[in-house]
C-alpha cells in the first residue's frame, strides 16, 4: 500500500471525539482549577513582573501580569467547555491554543514539561477534525457531519508520545536514579501525603520507584500498541498515572495520559464503550480521501517531528552536564529527575563611584521567583539585565555580580556562578554554553 493510501485511508473517529471530550473537560479545569488553587495569584497577580522565556519579552507588556489574569483564565475555561462540547470547536480550540502559548512563554517561575505538551497538544487539535460528530457544531451544521478521520490523525498523536515518553526513560538513566538517592530524595519531599506519607519512606520505595518509571516510560507505547500486552498496559498505566498524581500532584497531565490510551483500542471498541448510542459506525474502510496538499502537509507533520526528536537531545552538544548547567533542561522531557536548591546574592556596583550595593530580591521577587533565582542561570541573567535597565533608567550605569551555590541531590553546596564576571554585561546564548557557570567538573561524580 502507498503511504498516501495508508496516511489518508479513513477509520471511525470514535477515539477523536471522545477524546476532544475529555481534553476539552481538562483544559477547562486547567484553566479555571488555577485560579481556585491561587496559582494564577502567585505566577502573575502577586509578582511585580514575570521572567519570560528569553526572546518573548514583549510579552512583559501583555495586559495580564496583574488581575487582568482572572478574567483571561476564565475566558481559557470558557474555551475549555466549548471544545469539549464541540461547540465552535475550531475558535474555541485555537483560541485556548494562543492563550495557553502566550501563558507558557509569559513566566518559566512555574515550569513544568507537562504545560509544555499541553501547549503542544492544543496546536495539534487545532489540525483534527475532531468537532465533525459527537458535537454541537454537527448537530447545528449537518453539513460538516463525518463519522471518519484520516489514519494519520492517532499516528501523530501516538508519535508524539513516543517521543515524550522514550526521552523521559533515557532521562533517567544517570547514576543519582540508578542507584535510588534521587527517587529516595524525592519521596522523602513526599512525606506528608495523606495516607501513604510513611509508606514512601519504606526502604523499597525508591528502587520500585526508579526502575518502574524507567520500564514504564521506556515500554508502555510499545505495550499499549501490542494487543496481547495492551490490555496489561493499560491497567498499569492506571495506578502509575493515579500514583504520580497523588504523590506528585502534577494536576491534568496524569488524567489526560490516561485519555491518550483511547488511541490505542480498536476503534469499534471505543465506539461502542463510549457513543454508540448517539453515533453511527464508520465501516467505509477502504475509502480514501487524499487532499491536494497532502505533500506540503505531510512535510510540516514530519518536519514537526524531527524538531521533537532533535530539541530533548541538544544537551548533549552542550558543554557539562545539563543536571548542573540547565541548559537543554526545558522542552527536552526530563521530568522529575533531581532535587535541587541553591542560595544566590545580586551585588550592584556603580561604575562612576565604585559603590557597592546588596540587593534585596524579597524587594523584587516572589516566592515562585526567589527559588528559580537560586539555580536557574537564565533567570538569573535576565533579573541581571533588569537590575540595568532600573539604573540605568536613574542615571547609573552599573555592574551587576552574583554569588550564587548550587546543591544537587543532597551533595554539598558548590559554587555555581563566577563572582568576578558582570553578568549585566554579558549576552545569552540560548544554544551554546554560558560562560560563567563555572565548570561542575567532579561535583557529579559518585563519591
């Protein structure tokens, strides 16, 4: 069979619209569970302004750092209800897409590789047909009703997650995981939790926990694909996802990785759990549509997917390690892999009188902010160059120097930033290595 006749032969959307349901149900809650749980407060209302992804400062002047956000949430979540009812599904999909975006590139001080995919997501629903049955939009417009989508719809999908999960299991493999002090650490953050608190401190725990995520970041889109493993797959998929939001908290990405299974059943199978009742079957099996640019949308999908693949493994082509430097940490899935603190001093010197001033970052900065500032080189560049562009605005041209030790996975504390070196004056290279990091040479060897 030709590609074109594989990538565009139609199947029952079944697995789409539900899952359009299900999606749009977790963005809503994304949107509006961030302002009941006051995370909106902390990452935009409370701080005096945000650190964004370096290259989107104009974002700085968005009206929305300040309460304008509740407003621009809840309108996320009225987008939110419209996707999962179908309803005007392609602005409402769209519109959710451009907010979370601009959300995501606004502010790195709650940084989380999920929001990352989620943003990722949104602008690959925005490409289905999922609002074609199942859906208000088809129930007002008859004409667009379509029980079918082209094969290539789930395989981008299940590529994505592939991608997601396989660099989420390579990840981890490096020898503060391996040999549990990271999971131990992890778990020992973990102790308060309702009811198993105590138990995730049992010895075991660690090492169950360490090799689990390797195996089942490494083999569950293989097991989930393979029918005589699938439906095991998917049970353990369950109680991992339950797991890690019970444990970890790390709000709709466990639920919506459980939807992400829909695209894995038989289609007849979720049709008939599902919507059986309010829609027909598609069984035109050998129907195939072929679209005039199938060529140039083909290019994009597999440029998209190069980029993927390419993006978590830039670290590699940077100087040190990436758990010390942070660079190539973001968009690269390396999720919950290390603990790590760290104290930072900003020192100001005025050039004309050579007088030194400590700055006070509680006067600048936000919790959130205060601890990304300890061990993000990035933030704390940018915090530098902010530090010159208010003194500058007084009539001072000033240095800025930091002291600033890290600590990783319960080492000791080392230092991180090369005190002598202006960082005002310095440029960011968001490629290459950064200067005055000072090299991690033996501090992540094992002792």
């Amino acid at each position: 069979m030709k590609v074109n006749q594989f990538l565009f032969s139609r199947i029952d959307n079944s697995p789409l619209v539900v899952f359009r349901v299900f999606f749009g149900l977790l963005i809503m809650l994304e949107a509006w569970g961030a302002i009941a749980t006051g995370w909106v407060r902390r990452i935009f209302v409370d701080p005096e302004f945000t650190f964004n992804f370096i290259g989107f400062d104009f974002f700085q002047t968005f009206p929305g750092t300040g309460p304008q956000m509740y407003v621009y949430f809840v309108v996320m979540g009225i987008f939110g209800l419209m996707v999962m009812l179908g309803y005007r599904y392609r602005i409402a999909i769209i519109g959710y897409a451009i907010m979370w975006s601009i959300v995501y590139l606004m502010q790195k001080s709650a940084y989380n590789n999920h929001y990352y995919l989620l943003m990722l997501l949104l602008w690959i629903m925005a490409l289905f047909p999922a609002h074609t049955s199942f859906s208000l939009d088809a129930k007002r417009n008859p004409a667009i009703r379509d029980n079918s989508m082209p094969r290539w719809v789930p395989l981008l999908i299940i590529a994505q997650l592939w991608i997601v999960y396989t660099y989420a299991s390579i990840a981890k493999l490096y020898p503060d995981w391996l040999d549990g002090t990271a999971t131990r650490l992890l778990m020992s953050g973990r102790r308060g939790t309702w009811l198993i608190g105590d138990m995730l401190q049992w010895s075991w725990v660690p090492w169950v926990v360490a090799y689990v995520g390797i195996l089942f970041d490494g083999l569950i889109i293989p097991a989930l694909l393979w029918k005589k493993t699938r439906k095991w797959a998917f049970a353990i998929s369950i109680f991992f996802h339950l797991f890690n939001s019970v444990v970890f908290q790390i709000g709709i990405f466990p639920y919506m990785s459980l939807a992400f299974t829909l695209f894995f059943f038989p289609t007849d199978v979720i049709h008939r759990i599902f919507i059986k009742k309010w829609e027909p079957f598609y069984e035109k099996t050998q129907e195939i549509r072929v679209p005039k640019l199938r060529n140039v949308g083909l290019v994009v999908i597999i440029t998209y997917l190069i980029v993927q693949i390419a993006l978590p493994s830039r670290h590699w082509l940077i100087e040190d390690n990436v758990l010390w430097s942070e660079e190539g940490h973001r968009l690269s899935w390396r999720m919950m892999l290390r603990t790590k603190s760290g104290t930072s001093h900003f020192t100001v010197l005025d050039k004309a009188t050579n007088k030194r001033e400590n700055i006070n970052l509680k006067e600048y900065l936000s919790k959130k902010q205060m601890r990304n500032i300890r061990t993000k080189p990035d933030v704390i560049w940018q915090f530098a160059q902010r530090l010159k562009r208010e003194y500058a605005a007084k009539g001072q041209d000033i240095s800025v120097f930091v002291n600033c030790r890290v600590r990783i996975n319960g080492r000791k504390s080392a230092k991180f930033i090369d005190p002598n070196i202006d960082i005002a004056a310095t440029n960011w290279n968001p490629w290459g290595h950064t200067e005055w990091l000072i090299d991690s040479k033996d501090y992540l060897e094992k002792e």
